[in-house]
C-alpha cells in the first residue's frame, strides 16, 4: 500500500516583518498591530477567516472545503459563510479588495488557485492575508498529482495555522485505530488507518482475529500493535507504505501495549505471565530484548520520554493503578501521579511539556494532563468512559475514545486547555486511535 508524496516546490514571500502571534478574537486593532492567534488564552473566541472557492480547476472549490473544515475544527477559527461574500471571484495574483471583507468581519483571508499543469500535475498557489492591515502574510505554491488534492488543502491547513498561531500545524497526518463492528459478544475488531479529519479510512487487518493497542513510529510511516489469537498474543511491526508485516518474535505470556521509542529504533511493551506483568525493551536492530521492571505487580503502558532517556508507565505497585516514571534501563522508579482515583495509559507529549492519561474517580472517567513531575494536573474531559489518549504531533491536541452507556465507543478530540471538545469526523465504532507524525 503506497501514498504519494506531496512536494512543496515553492517557499515564497513572506511580506511581514515579524512573526504574527496574538491574540484569537482581537477587538478591532485601532492603531494596526499583527494579526495572530494566541493558543493560550483561557477563553479564546474563534478568530473569523474567509476562504474562498480557490478558482481554476473544479478540485479548486473542494481544496478550499477542507481548509475551513479543517481550521474550525481546531477551535481557533471561524471560517465566514461564503453566501456573505462581497468579492465574490478573487483572483490569485491580484490584491482583494480589503474593504469588502472588512465589512463582512473577516480578520484573515486565504484565496488560491487550482491549476492542472500540461504534464497532469496539480500545481495549487495560495495567498495568506491579514484584511485590517491589508498586508500578505504568507504565499505558497504546492505541486501533487491530481488525486492527492486532500494533501494539498491539508499543508495549506498547516501553513496557515502555523502562520497564525506561531506553532505546528497537525492537519497532514493519518490516524490509525481499531475499528469496531457487531454485537459486543463476539465483536470484530479491524486495524484501520485514515487522514485525520476521517477522510479515505481503509482496513489493515481482515478481521479474523483481534487487535488492540496500534501506536505509530515518530520517525516513519510504521505501525506496531498487539495481535490476539486462540493460541496466544504477538506484537507486530506493519510498514503502511508496503504492506509488509513482521512479528517481533515468541514471548511466554500474553504479550501487549507497544510502543515505540523518539528515533523509532526500539519498541516497548508488557508481557504478563501468571497475573504479574512487566515492562520490555527491544532493540530493533539486535531484536536483543532488555527487561526494566521486576516488580511483583502490574506494569504495563510504557511511552518514551521525547529524548528517549525515561520511560512513563502505569503500575499498581502501590496499590492502586498510578503513573510512574524511571530511566531507560528501569533505574530510579518514582511516582509522579497523587490526585484521587487511578490513572492508566500515560503517554508523553512530543514536546515533553506534559503526560497524558485516563483517570478513574468512582464510576467517572476523565482525559487529563500533568508536567512530568506529576505537579500541574488538568483533567480536560469527564464521561461515562473516555479512554486511550494519544498526541496530535504538535503537542496541542489529543484525540480519544468515548464510550456513552449503552453504546459503541467513538473518537474524540480535546485540545490542551479542555476548551475545544468535539467528536473526529470518524463516526463509525473506533478505539484506541494513535496520531501519526506529519507527513512528508
């Protein structure tokens, strides 16, 4: 299974003076001043934004669809209804007429075109402008095969975000996850990847056995993930490029939770035998194995510092299931979590700012985020069942799985304040999602 590459083949123009960061739902800027988005206010109001059918070719229209729909969907923007437009065909090349989308509110403006270039390459130009200033912010010119139309509205997503907001967008990723179908007795569980606003989801497994747990590599297209038959566990390497799979060999016990190490050269995982489980390291390369626990308890759910040198994990060595962290050959072992309640599945965010985890307190559950020393912690959701964190690569958002009484779990985003919660477009059964890195 192979997906084209998008090649970004012009960089160009950056007509501000500064970096633009500040604040979402500016008050009208007497007196000028940049246009920006900061992400860390407390109570943040959209910031409005047009974006009009990119003229040229028909796949014009659609590459704008997924700009806005991916921009709102972070919370951060407001995309304006077309049906208010004033300028209604607004070439590439040529200046808007700013007062015109003054008088409709926008803040932000993004116009492009669409063209289908002799040889049948897509080439798509676009201009990022601020409508109070009337300056050009940013302009970009991407070139793809005509299919892969949805990659170019996704970096144009990403570059406007980051223009915007001063940090990395996340909208050119895939997510994979275990998709669900049939009655909760004998459910059929699928290893399934799609892009990140639930466009183009494809099966990875055929369904005859069960998976759980997938986890992307940080460094490559590569999936790891636990594979459940009648004779046993097995933890496997899948390449989403080739289609090629490898079992990282036989272990006594019921093997599970993987997860791979920053520079993708080691994985980590649990294997459990005789109701104790502990923690392994296996080097990809030697395919020696290392274990780092030897606690008579539970631990389990191991995610890598973003330097590689420690290792998040859950354990009920003290009782209860909690989060501690310990160095990378297992030494110096130390809890991080003490709010009430038990906490599972604690993972790292890339930027090494804060952990992720689910938190139990009586029948409720919660997605929350603490520093690494355990100090700072925030739950972000509260559910019937909300489980399964996992990072969007630019650290901001989390997206995980929800399950309401009765029903089917679904996939949810959160980003970091709690502030923007919201069902994935996914709307079909689905857990455990693991966030890809951002595409080349």
């Amino acid at each position: 299974m192979r997906f084209p590459l998008l090649i970004a083949v012009a960089a160009a123009l950056l007509f501000t003076t500064a970096p633009a960061i500040a604040q979402v739902a500016p008050p009208p800027r007497a007196g000028g001043g940049e246009l920006t988005v900061d992400v860390n206010q407390g109570a943040v109001q959209p910031l409005p934004i047009a974006v009009p059918g990119f003229s040229g070719s028909a796949q014009g229209a659609e590459i704008s669809k997924v700009i806005m729909a991916n921009l709102e969907r972070s919370g951060l923007f407001r995309p304006i209804d077309q049906a208010a437009f004033i300028e209604k065909f607004l070439a590439v090349n040529v200046q808007p007429r700013f007062p015109d989308w003054k008088t409709i509110g926008a803040q932000a403006l993004v116009n492009g075109q669409a063209t289908l270039e002799a040889d049948g390459r897509l080439r798509v130009d676009f201009r990022l402008w601020d409508v109070f200033s009337e300056t050009q912010l940013l302009g970009l010119q991407f070139t793809s095969t005509p299919e892969n139309w949805r990659r170019v509205a996704h970096k144009i997503s990403d570059a406007v975000y980051e223009r915007l907001t001063g940090e990395k967008g996340y909208f050119d990723t895939r997510v994979v996850f275990v998709a669900e179908s049939g009655a909760k007795v004998g459910r059929v569980k699928r290893l399934a990847i799609m892009d990140q606003d639930g466009a183009n989801p494809s099966y990875l497994t055929d369904g005859s056995y069960l998976v759980m747990t997938p986890r992307f590599s940080t460094t490559s297209q590569e999936i790891t993930y636990m594979a459940l038959r009648p004779n046993g566990s097995s933890v496997y390497l899948f390449n989403i490029e080739t289609g090629r799979q490898e079992t990282l060999g036989s272990f006594p016990g019921m093997v599970f939770a993987p997860r791979f190490s920053p520079a993708g050269d080691k994985v980590a995982f649990s294997v459990e035998r005789g109701g104790n489980s502990d923690i392994y390291v296996m080097d990809l390369r030697s395919r020696q194995t290392t274990r780092v626990t030897s606690d008579p308890s539970i631990d389990t759910s191991p995610s890598f510092s973003p330097d590689g040198s420690r290792i998040i994990f859950n354990s009920d060595r003290g009782g209860s299931p909690q989060i501690y962290v310990m160095n990378l050959d297992g030494s110096g072992a130390r809890r991080v979590s003490f709010g009430g309640g038990s906490y599972t599945t604690p993972v790292w965010a890339p930027r090494g700012d804060f952990i992720a985890f689910t938190k139990q307190t009586g029948s409720t559950f919660h997605i929350g985020v603490m520093r690494a020393d355990g100090s700072d912690e925030r739950l972000l959701t509260t559910s019937y069942l909300d489980e399964g964190p996992t990072w969007a690569p630019n650290g901001r958002v989390l997206m995980f799985f929800r399950e309401t009484a009765p029903g089917n779990p679904r996939l949810w985003t959160v980003d970091v304040t709690g502030r923007i919660l919201r069902p994935a477009p996914y709307t079909n059964a689905a857990s455990d999602p693991a966030w890809s890195p951002l595409l080349n």
